[in-house]
C-alpha cells in the first residue's frame, strides 16, 4: 500500500475493539481483509492520501492567467500538480473574450399613413480567441428581428469571422470576413454608441452600414496621429431589375455563396493627431456592381469622409459619401449618382459618477436609386431631434423625432424610443 501502512492499519483495527475479543490469526485474517479492500478502492479510484500530505490551496486572484507560464504558476503555487483539471482548459477559457450588445425599438408613425411598431431589432454575440500574441480571431453573430425562418422577419447572418495578425510597426493584417473601413458607423455601431434610436438614413442607404465583405486587409496607425486602412475582398452585387433595383443596399450578399466576378479595393487614410478631433477619408473600386459578364459598363466608385470634434460635453459629426456608377441603364434610371450627407451637433451632461444625459440634432440629405423601378428610393431632407440617457456606461434609452421630406413635398414624421446595451 502506498501511503497507509500495515501498523497504521492494525492500529485503527486494535484500537476499535478489546484484544481479548480476537486471536492473533483472526487479527491478521482481517488485517489482510482490509488490506485488500484499501487495494481494490486505490486500483478504480487512485491512491489515498493523508489530508497533511497535500498543501493548503491559495486564494484565487480576480485576473485570469494570460499565458501558458501564469497557467503552470498557478499550479506550482495552489498544489494542483495532482488535479484532474487540464491546463489547456483553463488556458483556452483565458485567451477568449465573449461579447455583444442588442437594441429594442418601438416606432410610431405621426402622420397615422404607417404602421406602428415594435422590435427587438438586434441581438448580437462577439466571440473572439486569441491563439497567439500575434494570432487573434475576431467574429460577430446576429440575429435579426428576433425571429428567423420562413416567413419571418429576422435573418441570422455571420457578420465578422476572421484571423487578425500583429506584425511589427503598428501594422495588422487579417484575413476573413469582416466590416469595411467606411464612415463613422460601419464598423462601430453598438447602440450605447451613437445618438439616436435609429441608424441615420445616410449610412443606411448610401454607405451602407452593416457592410461585410470577405477578402484580405491590412492597417496602420502611426505616432503621428495618422493611419491607413486598405482591403482587397468581394464586391456588391446591384439588382437592375425589381423593387429594389439600383439601390446599393440592396447589393449586399452578405457573402452567402455570393458572386465574385468582380472584386473590390476600399482604402481609408485616418488622422487623430490633435486632441478631441479626428478625420478621415476614404474610397472604393469596383469594376461591375452588377457582377455581370454583359457589355455594359457598370463601374462604381464611392468616395467619402468624417469629421469628428468633442470638447467637453460639446460634440461635432459631420459625413459625406458620394457613388458614381457607369452604365447607361444606371443613367436612365437616375441611379448613376447616388450621394448623402449629415451634420450632427450634440451635448452631453455627466450627472453624478455614472451616468449621462445628451442631446442631439442632425439636418441629413441623400439621394439613391431614384428610377420609377424602386419604391423606396428618392430624394429626401432628414430633420432629427432626440435625447439619449446612459444610467451607466453601455447601457442606454433613447428617445428621438424624425420629420423628413421627400422631392415630391410629402412628408413623414416618427416618434422612434429605444434602450439598448453592449458588453
């Protein structure tokens, strides 16, 4: 026997009943009796050990262990080194992060022509591992409308999947599925984020956010404040025929087995350099819009930029994106130039420690896919006003009133609410 021994053993034995009560062969019959049981019991369930053989265990710090060394620390110093636990397991559950956020709306149409509405119109999860120091992956799952399937609203969509390396210089590489580097909401859309209960109309229809592409990307910020961004990946795929013809939402395949004929480039140079304000501009390439093999050409070049300023509770945002489309089917359908833009000015109070009141307005303009085949498209003034209240940080409740215009003069106004998170 490996840690009880055999006087150990008689010991217990002796002690537990008078020694006139046994002989000295029945003794050592139910010493080997015992013995025997300890033998079987340490064969199915492993060795007994004496409670003082086995140090005292550590108190566990809050912050989890971040490398394979802090993993065998952890075990050196806790006297784990016999534990069933496998290191690997508490290694993976270190090096990932789970995240998401998701957004509740309710709209009221004012002017009694529309529906009135509820939706919980996002919930989305972000799982994100790292592999390496240098090898990361990032991914971004959501479902849409809260209910998906034939017949129902929602859609679940693969919005983020890819592998993100760290190369020297402030320089990354990645490579997947992922954003494209476009606009202020594109690639930072969580609802705590941004003013109003909506996404402005503007980066909804003409850059349009959510954009995903699949492709290969690099980026670069320097210490000057200045950084690039610059992506080869699939392009859209722009209906000419339909309900939706020529608009450029309606180009997104949400790379679903989607056509690649003809890919894209997208590029963005970024400046930060001075405190609370930051700039960009950016543009996109892409040889056919229509991804078709047919003569017409139907070339499409987006060019755009950013401006944002905060001073104190003071904030500035400010966007501008323009399309330019060849092909004469475009042209004759009024779709072959398809711009907007906003202006957005807002203040914030911190109330307490935690939490926050602002207040917004926003003038947007955007024309697209104006042709007598779309029903949605057109000419439009945008006149937002609103209130965002933040009880703590990433959560907030929203409140805002929309009053636009199209070119025929008829008008539309909304009473839109909202709360939504993010973690």
């Amino acid at each position: 026997m490996k840690d009880l021994s055999r006087t150990t053993i008689a010991a217990l034995i002796t002690t537990s009943m008078p020694l006139s009560a046994l002989t000295m062969e029945e003794l050592a019959a139910r010493l080997e009796k015992l013995e025997n049981k300890v033998e079987a019991y340490e064969t199915k369930y492993g060795p007994l050990e004496s409670p003082s053989a086995r140090p005292a265990a550590k108190s566990i710090p809050a912050k989890a262990p971040s490398s394979d060394d802090d993993i065998d620390a952890l075990y050196d110093n806790r006297g784990f080194e016999d534990s069933t636990v496998d290191s690997s397991a508490l290694a993976w559950a270190a090096n990932t992060q789970i995240g998401g956020y998701g957004e509740l709306h309710f709209n009221r149409d004012l002017g009694g022509g529309g529906d009135n509405t509820v939706d919980f119109h996002r919930w989305v999860l972000f799982l994100n591992h790292s592999f390496s120091d240098r090898i990361k992956l990032y991914s971004e799952f959501e479902l849409e409308h809260s209910l998906a399937g034939d017949g129902a609203p929602g859609e679940v969509e693969l919005e983020q999947a890819y592998i993100d390396f760290t190369l020297d210089h402030g320089l990354n590489a990645k490579a997947g599925l992922f954003l494209l580097p476009l606009g202020l909401l594109n690639e930072t859309h969580e609802p705590d984020t941004f003013f109003g209960v909506e996404r402005n109309r503007v980066e909804s229809n003409i850059i349009p956010t959510t954009w995903w592409e699949a492709g290969v990307g690099a980026t670069q910020t320097l210490d000057n404040g200045l950084g690039w961004d610059l992506a080869i990946h699939s392009g859209l795929n722009l209906p000419t025929s339909g309900s939706n013809a020529f608009r450029i939402r309606s180009g997104r395949q949400k790379v679903a087995e989607a056509a690649a004929e003809d890919p894209a480039v997208t590029a963005r140079v970024r400046y930060n350099g001075v405190p609370g304000l930051s700039l960009s501009a950016f543009a996109q390439y892409q040889n056919d819009v229509t991804q078709t093999t047919s003569d017409e050409d139907n070339s499409a070049f987006l060019v755009g930029g950013t401006a944002v300023y905060q001073a104190g509770g003071f904030g500035l945002k400010a966007l501008i994106a323009s399309w330019n489309i060849d092909g004469q089917s475009f042209e004759d359908n009024g779709a072959d130039h398809q711009w907007g833009g906003y202006l957005e000015p807002s203040y914030t109070w911190t109330i307490g420690t935690d939490q926050r009141l602002g207040v917004f307005a926003r003038y947007s303009h955007y024309e697209y896919a104006r042709g007598i085949g779309n029903v949605g498209g057109g000419t439009f003034d945008q006149y937002d006003v609103g209130v965002n209240y933040w009880p703590i940080d990433n959560v907030v409740l929203k409140a805002d009133y929309s009053h636009i215009v199209d070119e025929d003069d008829e008008v539309e106004s909304l009473l839109n609410l909202g709360v939504g998170y993010s973690f």
